[in-house]
C-alpha cells in the first residue's frame, strides 16, 4: 500500500516548456488535490476533483490543467512553463465519508524550477 | 470563501516548554481543522484534527483547541522535544461547497533548542 504517489520528484524547466506532473493514490479515495507550496504562502490549491472524470478550479488555477480519467490517478499539466511556476507541488487525497470533510494524505511533492 | 490567518510565523521554544499556535478562520460556518506538521524536505502530515461539535481533543502530548464563538483554534505542543521542530500548518473547510477542500494558514516554523 504506497499511499499517493508523486511522479517526478524534481525537474527543471525552461520557460515555456511543458509538463505533466502525474498523481496516484492506490486508496480508492474519491476526492483528489493538486496545491502548490511557496515560502510564507502556505499551500495554496490549484486544482481538485471530486471524482472519475471530474475535475474543478481551485485558488491559483490559472497556467494550469487537470485531468482525471481514471480514480486513482491525477495529472498536473503546465501548457507552458513561467518563472513564477517554480515552486514545490504537493498532489492529496482524502475520502468521502459522507460527513464532507476528511484528512488528507499527502504525495512527497514535486520541487519544480522554471528557469 | 475561507480565509485562515496563522500565528506566530516562527517560534523558538526551549526543549521542555509549551509551544502554542492559533489560527483565526472567517467563515463561521467551517467545521473541520486539521493541524499538519511539515518536517523539512518531507511531506505534511496529519497529526490532529477537530470538528465544529468539538471544544478539544488530546492525543498525548499534543492538544487542539476549537472557540467557535471567536472563531479560532490553536494547537498546544507540551514538553516540546527536538523532533517536534517542524513547519505546522492550520486548515479549515466548510461543510458546503468544499468537497472536502482544505484552506491553509501560511505555517508556523516552530525550532525547538536543547
């Protein structure tokens, strides 16, 4: 049982390269988020879904898409790359208990440059 | 939408003593907190969590505290020990519209000493 799984680790950009970032969890957990760390901001969320097929905006969407064609498996797609793309991105699950609100289980994170 | 202010930013504390974060969150109707702890280069994990229906829950040395009236909640670390010294995070969702989305303060640098 790996948890979530965040593919790769680390990677260098240049500005207006492209790249997916890939996401899975092997939970069978419904909801699944895709945030970004900076220093002094927090975890800001870029992009979740709630389901197979389903995906929606979340805080700083923009420079960004998802998709979600299979459960256990979230992809992170930057069209073309920026600077201000650098950053460590952290992909979560959580469960949908019905009670609407559960604990995430966060992937190891991506360290993304952009230079 | 929520919005989660976290204080201190830092925190020093000796090894042995108290360590207290407080977050302030500004919809009232938010109804889940969850406390993460961040140890450098390493992902953040869940290490406490509470409900709205909650005042305060313990799990050995640390504790969480919920004040729904003045919409706050902070986390107490006692007998702080050298692996204690980590980034912390608050979270807070709403019931409505959050499909389980999580909004997080900006963190807490907590270093303790020997």
């Amino acid at each position: 049982n790996a948890g979530v799984t965040q593919t790769p680790k680390f990677r260098v950009l240049k500005t207006g390269q492209s790249m997916t970032l890939l996401c899975a969890q092997d939970m069978n957990h419904e909801y699944m988020y895709w945030y970004r760390q900076d220093p002094g901001m927090g975890l800001r969320l870029i992009h979740y879904s709630v389901g197979e097929g389903t995906t929606a905006k979340g805080e700083v969407p923009d420079g960004y898409n998802v998709s979600r064609l299979k459960k256990q498996n979230f992809l992170l797609g930057l069209e073309s790359a920026a600077p201000s793309q650098t950053s460590v991105y952290f992909c979560a699950s959580s469960a949908d208990t019905g009670r609407g609100n559960y604990g995430y289980t966060f992937g190891s994170g991506t360290r993304l440059t952009v230079v | 939408g929520e919005n989660v202010e976290q204080h201190p930013s830092t925190l020093s504390v000796q090894e042995g003593d108290s360590a207290v974060i407080k977050c302030t969150y500004s919809d009232s109707a938010s109804n889940y907190f969850p406390w993460y702890k961040q140890e450098l280069g390493k992902r953040p994990q869940l290490i406490i969590d509470i409900r709205s229906n909650v005042g305060e829950k313990k799990d050995q040395r640390i504790a969480v505290t919920l004040n729904k009236t003045a919409k706050h909640f902070s986390l107490h670390i006692t007998e702080t020990q050298p692996e204690d010294s980590a980034v912390y995070f608050c979270a807070a969702s709403l019931p409505t519209d959050s499909w389980g989305k999580l909004q997080f303060g900006a963190g807490t640098q907590v270093v303790v000493t020997p």
